[in-house]
C-alpha cells in the first residue's frame, strides 16, 4: 500500500477514493510500522547517551505519583483524548461550528500546560475560553472557507507539530538537552499524523476513538 506523507496525511484524499476499512488499516499500518522505526531509533539514542555516561533517567517522563489531574488514570485513557482531540482536530473542519469549540478547547489547554495543571487557575482560564467561543460565534461563515483556502494546508500540519511539542510537559525539561526532549516526542507526532488521518477522511469520532484506545493501551500494557 503506497503512502505518500504530505498527501495522504494531511488532506482527505483518500476519503474519496478508498472504503472505510482501507483507510483505518491504512491509518494503523502507518502507525504500527512509523512507530516501530521511531522506537528503534530512540532506543539506538539511549544506548548512544549511555555510552557517553549521560544520566538518561532525566530523559524519563516525569513520576506520575505526584497525582495532578492530568496523571489520573481516566484522564489519560478519556478525559485528556477527547479535550485534545477536540482542541487540536475538530476545528481542522474549519467550519464555522466546529472551530467555535475547539479554538476555545485549544487555548485552554495551552494555558493549562504553561500553568501547570488542567486545575490550575481554572476560572480565568474558563473566562477566556467563553470569550473566545463568543468572539467566533460573531464572525460571518464565509470568513472560514476564505480561510481554509488560503492557510488550511499550514494549520493542519501545524496543529500536529503543536500536538507533539505539547507532550513535553511529560518531562522535566533540562534545556541543554532540549533537541533529545524534542525527538522522544516522535511517538507523539506519528500520534497527531494518524489521528489527523483519520480525522479528515474518516470523521471526528475515528479520531477519538484511535486516541482514546493507544492511551488506554499505555496504560494497561507494561512500561
């Protein structure tokens, strides 16, 4: 099955062409084989850091025993798939309902990981994400098929990149080591590509569904 990256991943190409059960297995062959190369190459990195007596346990994502919000179980495995799916793939709609909700998702989750914590500063961040929800419900339509044209091609590679660089709130960063933080969120971007394929060509619950199922399979599969 040939894959093309740019073409097939971020357009809904293949909704036109191809029956349902070959895009999912289009979408999940994509994953399982980008994710295998990206593990080995990770693995291939710490065996190389090893060697150059680097401590690599700073590279591991930070303890989940100090118990915020966002490392509770149902967090991970449902709550935390479905607002990111809704703040990082719904608007990629770019209709006008769609991105009513999930501008306002995305902002909120931007403010949670600079605050620190889905709880943190909850009410202000609410406060804002009803601003904003208003503010689109008082643009006119036409505006976001002007948009989709001119720049929807940039936000939905964009919104991927986004969708991986969020994930390194996972780790206690150490900036001189920023790039090796950078490539252990590989495995988050191949992530964002799949779910974004799904959410073009398949439909919104595809893509919560795929996110929903690889959290919970972390979770209940050995580390």
């Amino acid at each position: 099955m040939e894959i093309n990256i740019v073409n097939d991943f971020y357009t809904n190409s293949d909704k036109k062409r191809l029956p349902k059960k070959k895009i999912i297995a289009k979408g999940i062959s994509f994953y399982l084989l980008a994710l295998f190369l990206v593990l080995v190459s990770l693995g291939l990195l710490y065996f190389i850091l090893k060697l150059t007596d680097i401590d690599t346990h700073q590279f591991q994502p930070v303890d989940s025993k100090t118990l915020k919000i966002s490392d509770s179980i149902w967090f991970i495995v449902l709550i935390g798939p479905i607002m990111e799916e809704i703040g990082f793939r719904l608007g990629l709609s770019f209709r006008k309902r769609d991105m009513m909700v999930s501008f306002p998702v995305f902002v909120f989750i931007a403010m949670s990981i600079f605050s620190g914590d889905y709880l943190h500063f909850l009410i202000p961040k609410i406060g804002v994400s009803i601003l904003l929800f208003l503010f689109i419900y008082l643009l006119p339509e036409h505006l976001f098929g002007k948009y989709k044209i001119k720049y929807g091609s940039k936000i939905i590679i964009g919104m991927t990149f986004l969708f991986a660089l969020a994930h390194l709130v996972n780790f206690k960063l150490n900036m001189v080591f920023l790039p090796i933080y950078l490539l252990l969120c590989l495995p988050q971007l191949i992530m964002g590509m799949t779910f974004t394929y799904f959410r073009l060509n398949l439909g919104f619950l595809y893509a919560i569904s795929a996110h929903i199922l690889i959290n919970s399979l972390s979770v209940l599969l050995p580390s």
